[in-house]
C-alpha cells in the first residue's frame, strides 16, 4: 500500500507563499492530487496531475496562484502556492489513485491519503 506524507504547511500573512511537498512511498504511476477540508466544510479539489504527461487541472479558486508539479524521480508531488488568502485555511492532503491515468476532481476515486499539513492564513 502507497503511503503519503505531507509537509510544508505552517502560519503566514495574507500575500505569502508557501510549498507544499508529498513524498509517495513508492513509485506510483498513477495521477495524483491535493484537497484541502477547512472546519465545517466539506473536502475540496485544489489540484492534480498526471504521471507521464503532467497534465494539470486546478479549481478555480485557485487558479492562476497555485501550480502543483512533480518529481517522479523522488515520488513527489508539489503544490506553490502564492499570494495566499484567508480562504486558503484548511488542512491540505495529498492522495494518489490506485489505477487510472487521468486527473480527477471527486475525491472518491483517490485510493491513498496523506495525514494533511495545516495551512493557516491570517489578514
């Protein structure tokens, strides 16, 4: 079994940036991606990307600020995120797909999961 593990979370101003790293267990092969679940509020997309091809897709709130990526070499997968709001706030997972080759919005179809790093946004 894949397992993942996030870090580079922490507490930032609005406007700053933060990196965010998930290193896989293993070579996956698969598309893999991050969401993000704030209190009270029901898990969310942000991004994924491909294996071979690094296709990407990104909801649209955070479209055009935050660029995930990946090192295969390494098994792992980036998320830069810039210009951060208050409405970033969540805890941010990363998680992978078992079988497949194409990125996924809905977090069903995603196998393995990350423990989550907190991503804390003030104004």
């Amino acid at each position: 079994q894949v397992q993942l593990v996030e870090s580079g979370g922490g507490l930032v101003q609005a406007g700053d940036s933060l990196r965010l790293s998930c290193t896989a267990s293993e070579r996956t092969f698969t598309p893999m991606g991050w969401f993000r679940q704030a209190p009270e509020k029901e898990r969310e997309f942000v991004a994924a990307i491909t294996w071979s091809s690094g296709t990407t897709d990104y909801a649209d709130s955070v479209k055009g600020r935050f660029t995930i990526s990946r090192d295969n070499a390494k098994n792992t997968v980036y998320l830069q995120m810039n210009s951060l709001e208050p409405e970033d706030t969540a805890l941010y997972y990363c998680a992978s797909r078992r079988t497949g080759s194409g990125v996924i919005r809905d977090w069903h179809h995603y196998d393995y999961w990350g423990q989550g790093t907190q991503v804390t946004v003030s104004s």
